[in-house]
C-alpha cells in the first residue's frame, strides 16, 4: 500500500528534473525563444566564471604565500628545542 493518496503526485527532486525545470522555465522566460534563451544562459556562465576568477585572485592577494607553502621568516616562530 501506497503512503500517499493516489491523486497526489511524487516531487522529483533528483539534479536532472530541476535541470529541466530550469531550462523550460528559461525558454518560457524568453517567449519560447531558444537561441534567446541559450544567450541569456551562456552570459550568465560567462559573468560567474569571470566573478570566480576575481574571487581567486582576492584570494590568493590576501593569504601569505609563506604561510601556504608552510615556510615562514627565520625567527618569526621560536625554535622547538630538540629532546635528546
């Protein structure tokens, strides 16, 4: 037996329904236009890939490349005595 009534339907929640539902949500965004939509899309993967690549570089400005490469100013840190 079945948990749900039959006149209820299953949400698809899997990667690939809400893909779709995306995709047709675009197409009727833009009045059925395909080529339209397609373009809207690709600016849109185009401004993110640009953002993440300004992201990295903020990134990488503000960490000490020496802390990342694990090497540090002699001095900077006190000497472990060495136990015998």
């Amino acid at each position: 037996m079945s948990a749900q009534p039959a006149d209820q339907q299953v949400e698809d929640a899997s990667i690939d329904a809400e893909i779709t539902s995306l995709v047709a949500d675009l197409i009727e965004e833009h009045e059925g236009f395909e080529r339209a939509a397609f373009r809207a899309l690709a600016r849109s993967y185009l401004l993110l890939l640009a953002e993440s690549g300004r992201l990295a570089l903020d990134a990488d400005r503000s960490c000490s490349r020496g802390f990342l490469r694990g090497l540090f100013s002699e001095g900077a840190r006190p000497e472990r005595e060495q136990e015998s």
